[in-house]
C-alpha cells in the first residue's frame, strides 16, 4: 500500500501513486492506462471533491475505525473508499454481501460495542457513499432522512429507502430498490413506442436549434440523457474516461457491476450478454457521438458547449473533446486506410464495420443500439419533432427530415428560378411589343 500517513505533506507524487493505487484496484489497470488516458485522473480529482464530506464531524467514527486521524484533505478520503472496496472484494464470493457485512469486515481485530448506533449509522452511509462515488450511478442520500431514520437516497415521491431495512440486505437489492426509488423511466415499456431514432432530429444542433434544448453535464450516470421538458435541460454524463476504463478493465469489481445492472437495467440484447456493465458504458460513449459527433454543425456547437464547461468548472475531462468533436468518415477508402481518432473497441461491436473502422449510420434502433438509453433518446426525439421552426432562418437549419428539406429547398430554387424567367420573358414581350408599336 502506497497511502499516505495522517499529516504527511501532499506532493504530486503522493497524489499520483494513491491516483494509481486507486485505477488499480477499481479497473485492474496501472500506469501505462493512466498515461494513455490522462482524463482518469480527472475521475480521480472528481472523486476526491465527494470525500471532501468524510471530513465532518459526523463522519468521525470512519478514521476510528481505520485507527487514523481525522484528516484535513479530502485526498486522504481514499484511506476509506479503497479500504471500503477491498472489503467487498474480499468478500465478493459471497453473494448474500451487505453493507452490515463489510461493517463487521472492517471492525475486525477491535471492539464494534464500542460505537453508538448513531456511529455505527453514520459508517453504514459512509460505505454505501463509496458505492456510489465509485460506480458513478447516483448520489447517495448524505443528509437525508434524520439521526433515528437516516436514508440511503433522497427519493422525493417515492417511498424511501431507509438504511436500517437496508444494511443487511444482498448489495444487489439494495439498488434493485433504489432504482424503483429513482422512479422516473428506468426500464420503461416500450410497446407503444417507436424504434427508429434518426440522427438529423436528435442532434445536439437539431435540437439546439429547432427544439431550444440546453445541455446540462452531470456527474451520475442515472442521469445521463435525461430530458426535463419544462426546462427544456439535456442532462448528459461529463466523465467518458471513466466509461472508456470500465470497457477496458482487467478485472472488474463484482458490487460495481451490480451497481451498474441494478440500476441501469437492459431489458432488451446487449453485444456483451456476459458484461452487461461494459455494454452500459459503450453505449454511453455511442450516446455522444450520436448527439455530438456524426454532423459538422453539432460537432462546432459541441466545442462552444465544451469551452463553456471548461470555463465553469476549472478542468474537463479530455476524452470529452475528443468523443464528441473527433470528425467520423463515410468514405469506404478513407475508413480503410484512416486510423480513427478514439479505440474502435469502445464502440458496441453492430458499430464497427469489417475494416474495424466506426460506423456513423444515419438512423439507430433505440432497442438495439440502445438497449439502456433508447426510451430516453425517443424521448428527446418525440419532443424535437414536435417543434416548428419559427423564423425563415430556422427553416433552413432545420434538417430533421432530410428528404422533406432539400424537397421543400429544391421546389423554392426551382420555383423562383421559374418565376424569375417568366418575369424576364414578361419584359422582354413588353419590350418588344412597345418597339412594334414604334
């Protein structure tokens, strides 16, 4: 173990070997991924801003358990998320592990009648908060609920997920309940809708322009693509290196692809069966070349959005950049001999063609090509389509339906042209016949 003792000075060298420890166990990765993939660390910083809340009071009974001194750097937090992960992985043959498990796990060797109930709460939504963080599914509940009934997610509506009915409940459950909790259109039944998703309406430029749609970047994958109609706000997931890690992870954690699963759920085939997780975070990653990627015009909005965010935020991730404005090619030479600009295995296989180049088709099946996402993209799309263009200007940008524009395009030129000619045939007959009279 490489972590720091309480009080050493934090270096850049003590914050890259905890950031390696860290890819290590959560992807079975090590520094040669950490070089090739400079937005992990952005993973890792975001990471570190969520254990900034392990520094409270409240949270005390964390470092007493590690027999640590409270830090004062939420760097240090990894001494508890790493400790935290371990506990499952060394328990992960058990399929009955709950938080209440990992708990006693961690208090070995001490004495846990020493710890209030209050405490011993407090630690349970500590390691729950783990789960979450590192899965990067939600944001758990840290002051939900109060002392005598603490939550595990502030559910609005829904009925709560309290953490005593939860501690000693399988890990899978948990979230199986969470996701019901959530609400909203998690695995949502499709039987009436349509299946087709057409790249011209939900575009980030289709629906910038025509549908007045705001992008929004969030920080949970639960989140991504979720549309708020009243705001008109397109929630999308800023953090695709941590995508592009999970697909290319060596040795994945069982609680994590739990997570995953649980609460994003496939109800329809996947290219990986076996991995529904990777599958999830492929077709994240498939989600923004679709919004971003595939037209001239979403790609040049897409590095206005990019430079707002950076502007905002301080730091971006810089996979972003390139997932999103890296320019496709539709040319059968051109997607034999150019490399492509981001790994082509990051891709679901139905989008990689014989040359293992990315294939960018004009139109996607929402349960197929996006067995997690496609209700909320036919969400998006069903709204965009519903819009008028309301100035001359947006007629032309509008290009949702591509044989409609150059249909409505085509008869405008031709019938002015027409027009024009006729008018000039008119006046040259006008002319004419007044020099006749002469």
């Amino acid at each position: 173990m490489h972590l720091m003792k309480p009080g050493t000075v934090v270096t850049a060298g003590a914050t890259l070997d905890i950031h390696l420890e860290a890819i290590e166990l959560l992807f079975g990765l090590g520094t040669p991924h950490a070089q090739q993939w400079p937005g992990i660390h952005n993973v890792c910083r975001h990471m570190e801003r969520n254990f900034e809340i392990l520094l409270q009071d409240r949270f005390g009974i964390v470092w007493k358990i590690l027999k640590r001194e409270r830090p004062t750097n939420a760097l240090e937090g990894w001494h508890w998320c790493l400790a935290v992960l371990r506990g499952f992985q060394g328990l992960q043959g058990d399929e009955q592990v709950s938080m209440e498990t990992v708990y006693h796990h961690l208090v070995q060797g001490g004495n846990p009648a020493e710890f209030s109930v209050f405490e011993k709460d407090c630690a349970l939504v500590a390691i729950f908060a783990v789960l979450c963080w590192t899965s990067m599914t939600i944001h758990p509940g840290l002051n939900a609920g109060d002392d005598r009934h603490p939550l595990l997610l502030a559910s609005g509506e829904s009925p709560p997920v309290t953490l005593r009915q939860s501690a000693r409940r399988p890990i899978k459950k948990v979230f199986r309940a969470l996701r019901g909790a959530l609400g909203g259109d998690v695995g949502a039944d499709w039987a009436t809708e349509m299946d087709i998703l057409y790249e011209s309406s939900v575009n980030i430029y289709s629906l910038y322009t025509i549908g007045r749609v705001r992008v929004e970047w969030v920080d949970d994958l639960a989140s991504h693509l979720a549309f708020d109609r009243q705001s008109r706000t397109l929630s999308v997931f800023c953090l695709p290196t941590f995508c592009a890690s999970n697909i290319l992870q060596t040795r994945p954690l069982q609680v994590l692809s739990q997570a995953f699963s649980e609460i994003l759920p496939s109800r329809y085939y996947t290219d990986s069966p076996s991995n529904e997780a990777a599958s999830l975070h492929r077709e994240v990653l498939l989600s923004y070349r679709l919004l971003f990627g595939q037209s001239s015009r979403s790609r040049k909005l897409a590095f206005k959005l990019l430079e707002q965010l950076e502007k905002s935020s301080g730091e971006i991730d810089p996979f972003l950049h390139t997932i999103c404005s890296a320019s496709g090619t539709q040319s059968r030479f051109l997607r034999r001999c150019a490399k492509s600009s981001f790994p082509v295995e990051l891709l679901p296989m139905s989008n990689i063609d014989l040359h293992t180049s990315p294939v960018e088709p004009d139109t996607y099946s929402a349960r197929n090509d996006f067995p997690h996402f496609g209700h909320r993209l036919l969400v998006v799309q069903q709204y965009n389509l519903k819009q008028q263009p309301s100035r001359v200007r947006d007629l032309w940008r509008d290009r949702r339906n591509p044989l409609q524009w150059y249909t409505f395009w085509a008869v405008l030129w031709l019938g002015g042209i027409s027009t024009l000619l006729s008018v000039v045939q008119i006046a040259i007959g006008i002319v004419q016949t007044y020099y006749s009279a002469m």
